[in-house]
C-alpha cells in the first residue's frame, strides 16, 4: 500500500492543507520544532485506523473536532479513499473501495491484511520514542500479527486466534474450576447418579398419563394427515384457477392480434439486424469524421515536431558518462570526509598533548558529558566565534568607510580647485565671428543662453532654405502638369464607342435585308443605340473632368508660389539676425558653428566639474554618516563580544576546565582517544588516496565539457580543484543540462515516431471507416428493397408496426405454452373454456372452513396434552425419578457435545503452536541475518552480526573480533542502531511477502554520530526503492546526508504547507 495523497480539514495546527506526492520513493518533511511533523505522523495514523483513545492528546487531536481525507493505492492497482471526521466523542468514517462502493470498517482492515494500529505504530511508523522501547518488539501482539503476515495470512490476527482458543477451552474446562461449562456439567451428573440411587422404580399412573399423552400424539398425526389432503386439493384448485386466467389472457390476446394492420411477416432477426445496420451507419459516420479530424491533427502535429539532432546520435556517450556522476558524487564526499578527517587530525597532533594532557587532568574536576551539557557548551562556542568574526568584520569595515571618506574629501578639494580656475579662463579672440556675426559677447566672455539659442537659429535657416528648395521644386512640376493637362484631347475618347455601334446597327440591317430572326435583329438595333447614347454621356463627362482638373492644378499652383514668398522672407528676416545682411554663405555657417562649438566645450567642462563637486558633497555626507553608523555598530560587537566570552568562560568554570580551552579540545577531551589514535596512522594513505580522487574527477569533468561542447551546449567554466562546493554545483548544473536537453531529445524523437506510427494508423483507420460505412449503407439499402421499403423515414414508420406485431406473437405464444405446461392433459387443456371461475372460488372457501375445523381439533389436542402433562409433572415431584433418568440423560448428552468442542479446540491450539514454533525456528534466523547485515553497515563494521541465543531470552552484539557485548553493556545510539536494524530485518523480510504499508519515522537518526548517521541514511534510501517512506525531521544536516545518499529525494518545507511555519537554515531541495 502506498499513500497517493491527503487533505487535512483539521488536526492539530494543520487546517486547509491539501497535498499529493509520488507514490513510491523518500520523501523528507522538514521543518523545525512545533512545525507539525509528529502531528502529522497521528494524522495518518488516525485516517489509516480511526480515533485512539487510549492515545488521544489535546496536543494531536482538538477537543473540537478533527477530519480529513486519506488516498492510497495498493499493489494490485485498487485506489481506495479514507475520509474520517470527529466531532466530540462522535467519529464518522466513510470508506470507498474503487468504484465508489461504500464499505465498512472490518472491509477495511481485511484489505489492510489485519494490520492493528499497535503492531504499525511499533514497526512501521515510530518514532524516537518507539525506537527506544525494545519491548515493543517483544510484545504478543506484535509477534503474532508479524508471523501472520510473514505466513502469508493476510487479514488474519493469529496470536489474537491463539489467545481466543486458549479463552474458548478455559470457559469449558479447567482442571481445578467450578465455573467452566464442563466442570459444571460433571457436578450436575454426580448430583443426578445419587438421587437415582435414593429413588425406586416408577408407579402405574406414570404409565397411564403417558399412553395418554401417546394417544395426543395419534390424534395430532390423524390430523396432520387430513391437512395435507387440503392443501393437495387446494394446489390443484389454484392450478385450475392459474389455467384459468392464462386462457382469458390468450384470448385478449387473440382479439389484439386482429386489430393489428396486416403487414407482411418479417423475422424478428432481419428486423433487429436491419436496425443494428442502421445504427451501426450513423456510427460510422461519427467515426469517419472523427478518423479524418484526428489525421489531420496528427499531420500538423508531426509537421511542429523537428528532426533529431547531434544530442540524439550522441546519446550513448551521454549516457555512459552521466553514470559516472554517481561515482563522482562518492568520490567527493569521500574527499570531503577525507579533508575534514585530516584537519582534525593534524589539529590534534599539535595541540592535544599539550592541551589536554597535564593541564587538564590537574584540575579534578568531572565534567558534565550528557548531550545537554555538550549542546550548551557547543552553542556557547559558536556565539563566541560568531562575535569575533563580527567583531573583525565591523572594525574592517569601519576603516573601509574612513578611507574611503578621506578619499572623495581630497577629491571634491582638487574638483573645485580645477572649477575655480577654469571659470577664471577667457574665450580666445581668434575666429571668434565675423563682423556682423551676430553673436553676443560680453565682457569678453560668451553668455551662456546665447550658444543653445544661437546654435537653434542656424538650424532653423538651414531648414527654411532646404523648405525653400523643395517648394521651388513643386512650383515646377506644377507647371509641368498644368501644360500637359492643356494639350491633352477628349475626341478619341469620346468617339471610341463609334466603331461598335456602328458595327451592331449594320448587322440588323443586313439581318433584316435577308429575314432574319425577329428578336435577333431588334436585339443588335437596341445594343447599338444603347451604345451610341452611352458614348455621349462619357464624351461630355471626360470634358467635364480635364476641365476640373486644371482649374486645381492652377489653384495648386498659386498656394506654392505664396509659400515660397512667406519662406523667402523668414530667410531674410533670419540672416538678417544672425549675420547683420540677407545674404550669407555656406561658409557664414561653419564659422559661427566652430566658435559656438568651442564655447559649449569650455562651458560643459565647466558644468562637469560642479555637478561632480556636488556629487561628491552627497557622496561625502553619506560616507560620514556611514562611518559613524559603522562606529556604533562596532561598539555593539565589541559588548556582544565581551558578553559572549564571560558566558563561555563561565560554562568552563561550570564544567571544571581552564579558562583559556576552546570548544575543539573540550570536545576532543570528551570524545574517544583510541579512535584518533588509529586515525593519525591512516592520514599519508588518505592524503594519497584525495589525490587520486581529485585526478579521477578533473578527468570525468572534461570529458563532460567535451562532450556538451559537441552537442552545443552552454556550460560554465570548470570549476577549481580544491573548491569541492563548486564542483558539486558545477556537476549538478551541467549533468541536470545535459540529462534533460538528452530527455527533451529522446521525448521529441518518441514522439515524432509516435506521431508518425498514429497518422499512418489514423489513415488506415479512415480508410477503414470509409469501405464499411460504404459497405453497411449497401448491405442496409439491400435489406430495404428486399421488404419494400424505399429509404429511412418508411422504415422508421414500419418498425413499430412490426414490434406491436411481434410482441403480440411472442405473447400468445408464451400463454400457450404456460397452458400446455399447466394442464395435465390435453382433455383438461380443451375444457378449460367451460370451466366457471365462480365454482372453483366456492371450493376454495369450503377448503378454508375446513381448515379451521382442523386448527379447532388441534387446539383440544393442545389442551387434553396440557392436563396430561400437569398430571405427570405432579407425578414427578412426588417421586421424581424419571426426572433424574431424564435428567442423566441431558447432562450426558451436553457433556458429550462440550467435550467435543473443547477437544476441537485443544487440537488446533496445538497444531497453531506446532506450526509458530517451526516458523520461528525456519524464519527467524533469516530475519536476524538481514538485521545483521543492517546492523554491520549501520556500525561500519565495528559490529559484525546481531545473536540470538537459543537457550537464552537476550540479544547481544557480536564485534569484529568476536566478542559478544548485551544491550546493557551497548551504548544508547548503538543500541538504537540496533533496534532499527531488527525493525529493517523484519520489514525486509514482509516486503518480500507484500505485506509491507508506507513506512514513516519521526528523527530517529537524531542520536547517531554524523558517519553512522549518513550509513543509517544510504540504508533507509535503498529500502524506499522498493516501498514508500516519509522520514520527519528538523535536522539541516540529515538532509544533506539524504540528498547525498540518493538524488531522487524529495524533500518538502513545511513552511510551504502553511506560512506561519518558520524554516530557518539553508536546505538544498533534491
């Protein structure tokens, strides 16, 4: 089974959040603490096996009410849906199967295989809690539903069926018990044998009321006799009476039929195969028009699709070398480790003997080792670092800002230095305008609004002249046109409809010279007139328009010479201005250009100048304020730094250690020498071994970059050696590149031979649909004439017709047949018509008043059997001996039957016991080796295997040399190690059952060492390729370790769930 989906109306702090994920895989639920993981965790737990009350917590599930929405999938392909809602004490489920079949709780739990929530909570979905708890894995519960899985009796609880037959066989008997069925029953009979001995033999009234009661019981047979030749009677009556109604049936019948419209008789075969063809003709016309529409889809599609390029001949080498990504990964987190290995090690070579040796043994004190205790000093370590570099920061940038004040100070100093005398400097005299120039001088020195104002001026003389030139232009085509438009003629155009007419009237004359057709002749005539009165009206339209149009072209004409006056004189009034004359020169122009040119540089440098100085006064304002905002902030990190070292020289007073340790020796006091030890022997081979990494992966990265070269892909420049980040993000980059433009390719090549394969197909299909949609319309059009009928609207009016015609056939046909089944005879079958329904009715009430004379005989049966019944009970209690004989009897009787059952009982207690004692000896053992092998790679190999002693109730650890260490004797992450090693064991051997529902734990690697952790992290990644697992935790660092363990990891914020829940710290998503 696994999950699909959720939706969670209410339940904890969750409300509104709906949710899909992938139905196989690792997914990671990361956030910090109070975010909803472990509430999460109830919530499935909830919707998969409804409200615990023993559980129940304000904290998981709200006093008012919790629900939501549950979809799984199971291995079969079967998708059920689970919906719960709490309202109080009140739980309302609602389980639908596929189809939207509606089932009930016991339904659910069969198709979960008899899964109870204690046996999923303790294997399959615990937490830290649950992991600690070794007795959990002990308990009855859990070992029988664990054997009933691994048996393959999936729905059924067998140590709850072993527990119910050791119940069932104790409530008949027990050796020593007063209260079980057949201990009672053994009383009862030894009761019964002594008050038989104390008592004689029985008097003759006894036997007197019992031949009485004997003669009751002929009496009763007598009558029961005589009741069951009423009720033959009464059968055959209800026969006769059946027969009866069928033939008033028949003959309505009958009379239906000859009101019928005589039709000719048709099969009802041809007729239902005539409308099978007719519809089968619509439905080929649906399904022509639909071949041809998707033909031409599939056409335009495949003509979007373009041809396969380099990346698609090229896509075995790109496989093969993406492969060597994964082994490139391991390499660089193996010279990572490698990397920090060694500067622990030589950290510890040249301070530890020093540090830790004399100095701190001397001091006497026993430090605090718990985690707590470790975490606080940790913390404590970081916030006094962390003030430091803050501290450096803040004073380096500090000085960067008074530098850099000092700076623009002496440059706004030199700047306005520079302006002062530049503004001091005069315009030279040579070329400066020639007389009459216009240009304004004053006290040797140009006006800065003269230059804009007389460069725009010498721009708007260049364009009137140029307007000029083009208006000029104008006038002389103008003239141009108005002279051809006077010489043109209006005479051919006005005669050119002369020849046609003229041609039309001749041919009527000559048709009527030689008797020719009458409409043909008065035909040409008419034409020709027409023509010649059409000519006329054009002729006197041309002249109309050569006359309109040279009266415009003269209007034209006379705008243009006044625009080229208006122009002529704007240029006087404009030169007049600049050069003191109407007439100037080109080179008028470029003198004036070149000394308003010079004077605009001189005045633009000038400009530059003071906007730089203001500038630099804004910048110089801005720079002392940052200086002295930087001031105090460097003040607020020499206070933190203060503070942060009297907290950490006080936790080393606390602890028993110097004041001048740092939080590496401490740690390293704390931690196992030996394992340092044997580190230090190993640090050449490792120094050796990173050098072969590196080469190994420099040579893998450039047969990358060779190959997305060739296919043309944008990459980034190869990383350095030694930055192991970059080279990481540079793999992932160019490998995530090159394998999705690979997937694109591949996708588009599939698709184009998809559409190619889906148009031919298409094609045929239409063809296909076009020869039977010809075919049926023929084989429907043959069917037709062969009956008379000439097209569909006829047959639509025929066919009901025919139906009614059929119905009543079939009808009478049925009624005959239900007579000759009902009548004994065909002499009966000929009589029934004379039959009187009134008769037979009277015979049936006289069977009834019969049948009540019998009740009354029976009821004084009943009454003489109850007198004779009293009188033998008071026989009875007078002396009581048959009643003791009877008595014996009923006990022997009902100890027999309870010996039996409890005998069936014991029987299978002891086969079930029989058969679980042989699985655990075949089973188990194969259980413990796949916990062993998870327990080695959790430890490293420190571990070797997990025992299980026969003869003893323990479990021990064995090393790699042998020795077996017990739980006591193990450390608590060891132990927790070990714990989830035997939890895998057991869901690796289910898995292989299909027993195995989605896994979910909550941080239970939060106690493991950081190489455990990581091993632990490589185990739960290989088990999610087969099943689906959730893992929750609030750890940054555990998820790096998955997402290097495996790069299909989906790792999910909570914070995008709900945005009141913070995330802080950097998680690369996988």
């Amino acid at each position: 089974m696994r999950i699909l989906g959720w939706r969670v109306d209410r339940y904890g702090r969750w409300q509104d959040v709906e949710r899909t994920v992938a139905p196989g895989g690792l997914i990671l639920l990361y956030g910090l603490n109070e975010a909803g993981k472990t509430t999460w965790l109830h919530f499935i737990r909830a919707m998969l096996f409804g409200e615990s009350r023993k559980d129940k917590s304000p904290y998981w599930s709200p006093e008012e009410g919790w629900g939501g929405r549950l979809d799984v999938v199971f291995a079969d392909g079967q998708q059920w849906r689970v919906e719960r809602r709490v309202e109080g004490r009140r739980e309302h489920s609602r389980i639908l199967a596929p189809g939207g079949a509606q089932v009930d709780e016991e339904t659910w739990n069969r198709r979960l295989g008899g899964l109870s929530r204690f046996v999923y909570d303790q294997i399959f979905a615990f937490g830290l809690g649950e992991l600690e708890r070794f007795e959990s894995l002990s308990d009855p519960r859990v070992a029988g539903q664990l054997y009933s899985a691994g048996a393959g009796l999936r729905g059924t609880d067998l140590a709850a069926a072993e527990q119910r037959l050791v119940q069932a066989m104790e409530k008949r008997y027990k050796s020593r018990g007063k209260n079980p069925v057949i201990n009672q029953l053994q009383t009862a009979l030894q009761e019964c044998e002594r008050q038989i001995r104390i008592l004689g033999d029985p008097a003759a009234e006894y036997a007197e009321v019992t031949a009485a009661l004997a003669q009751c019981d002929d009496q009763e047979a007598e009558v029961a006799d005589r009741r069951k030749e009423i009720r033959v009677r009464r059968r055959r009556l209800l026969r006769l009476k059946q027969l009866r109604e069928i033939f008033d049936a028949w003959n309505n019948t009958e009379s239906s039929w000859a009101e019928v419209r005589d039709l000719p008789d048709v099969d009802p075969d041809e007729v239902a195969r005539l409308d099978r063809i007719l519809e089968k003709v619509e439905g080929l016309q649906l399904e022509a028009a639909r071949a041809a529409k998707e033909r031409d889809a599939l056409e335009a599609e495949l003509r979007s699709v373009p041809e396969p390029g380099p990346l698609w001949r090229e896509r075995e080498r790109i496989a093969t070398v993406l492969e060597g990504r994964g082994l490139e990964a391991g390499r660089r987190e193996e010279r990572i480790r490698i990397r920090n290995e060694l500067a622990s090690w030589a950290v510890e070579e040249r301070d530890w003997v020093q540090r830790l040796g004399p100095e701190l043994a001397g001091q006497g004190a026993e430090p605090d080792t718990s985690i707590a205790a470790r975490e606080q000093g940790s913390e404590l370590w970081r916030a006094l670092e962390q003030a430091e570099v803050v501290l450096r920061d803040r004073r380096a940038t500090a000085e960067r800002e008074i530098e850099t004040l000092e700076r623009i100070r002496q440059e706004r100093v030199e700047l306005e230095a520079e302006a002062l005398a530049a503004v001091g400097d005069e315009v030279p005299s040579f070329g400066v305008a020639p007389e009459g120039s216009g240009l304004t001088v004053r006290g040797g020195k140009f006006a800065e609004g003269d230059i804009p104002g007389r460069r725009a001026k010498v721009r708007e003389l260049l364009e009137i002249r140029r307007q000029r030139a083009e208006k000029e232009a104008r006038l002389e085509s103008t003239l141009e046109a108005i002279q051809s438009a006077s010489n043109s003629q209006v005479g051919p155009e006005r005669w050119a409809w002369a020849i046609p007419a003229a041609g039309l009237i001749l041919i009527a004359l000559v048709g009527a010279l030689f008797g020719a057709h009458s409409v043909l002749v008065w035909g040409a005539a008419i034409v020709g007139a027409a023509m010649a009165v059409w000519g006329v009206s054009r002729g006197r339209r041309a002249e109309r328009d050569a006359k309109a149009r040279r009266e415009a072209w003269e209007r034209r004409k006379s705008e243009v010479e006044s625009h080229i006056r208006d122009l002529t004189e704007r240029e006087a009034r404009m030169a007049e201005s600049l050069f003191g004359r109407a007439d100037w020169s080109e080179r008028d122009i470029e003198d004036i250009e070149r000394v308003l040119d010079d004077a605009a540089r001189r005045m633009a440098l000038v400009e530059d100048k003071r906007a730089r100085i203001e500038q630099l006064r804004r910048d110089e304002e801005r720079a002392r304020r940052t200086v002295e905002m930087e001031q105090k902030k460097l003040q607020e990190s020499e206070d933190q730094l203060v503070r942060c070292r009297e907290s950490w020289e006080s936790w080393l007073v606390g602890q028993g250690f110097p004041r001048k340790l740092s939080w590496p020796q401490v740690s390293a006091a704390l931690d196992a020498f030996d394992h340092l030890r044997r580190l230090r022997r190993q640090m050449e081979e490792r120094r050796r071994r990173e050098a072969d990494l590196g080469d190994q992966g420099r040579r893998w990265r450039r047969q990358l970059a060779e190959l997305c070269a060739q296919c043309g892909l944008p990459i980034p420049s190869l990383p350095e050696d030694e930055d192991l980040a970059a080279q990481a993000d540079w793999d992932a980059r160019v490998c995530g590149s090159l394998r999705a433009a690979l997937d694109d390719e591949i996708r588009r090549v599939q698709r184009r031979d998809r559409l190619r394969d889906e148009r031919k197909k298409a094609a045929g299909m239409a063809e296909q649909t076009s020869d039977r949609l010809a075919a049926a319309k023929g084989e429907l059009q043959r069917g037709w004439a062969d009956l008379g009928i000439t097209g569909e609207e006829e047959w639509r009016k025929v066919r009901p017709e025919l139906r009614r015609r059929r119905e009543l056939r079939d009808t009478r046909r049925a009624l005959e047949e239900q007579l000759h089944r009902l009548a004994e005879d065909e002499r009966e079958l000929a009589e029934v018509a004379h039959w009187d329904p009134v008769a037979i009715e009277d015979e049936l009430t006289e069977l009834d008043r019969m049948e009540e004379e019998l009740d009354r005989k029976t009821r004084d049966i009943g009454a003489r059997r109850a007198e004779n019944t009293a009188r033998l009970k008071e026989l009875e209690e007078g002396r009581s001996l048959s009643h003791w004989l009877q008595r014996r009897e009923d006990l022997i009787a009902g100890l027999r039957r309870e010996v039996r059952e409890w005998a069936v009982d014991a029987l299978a207690l002891h086969l079930l016991r029989r058969t679980k004692e042989r699985y655990e000896r075949e089973r188990q053992p194969a259980v413990i080796r796949r916990a062993s092998t998870a327990f080695a790679a959790l430890t490293g190999g420190r571990y070797r295997r997990i025992v299980v002693p026969l003869e003893e109730e323990a479990w021990y650890a064995e090393d790699a040399a042998g020795h077996r260490w017990p739980l006591p004797r193990l450390s608590r992450g060891t132990t927790e190690q070990m714990y989830l090693a035997i939890r895998l064991g057991l869901i690796d051997d289910l898995r292989e059952r299909g027993v195995v529902p989605p896994l979910v734990m909550d941080d239970i690697l939060v106690n493991f060492d950081p190489v455990r952790r990581r091993q632990g992290a490589k185990l739960l990644t290989r088990l999610a390729e087969d099943v689906q697992l959730f893992y929750l935790t609030c750890h940054p660092e555990v998820v790096e370790d998955f997402q290097r363990a495996s790069s299909r990891v989906e790792v999910v914020d909570l914070k995008d769930w709900d945005p009141g829940v913070q995330v802080s710290g950097e998680v690369r998503h996988g």
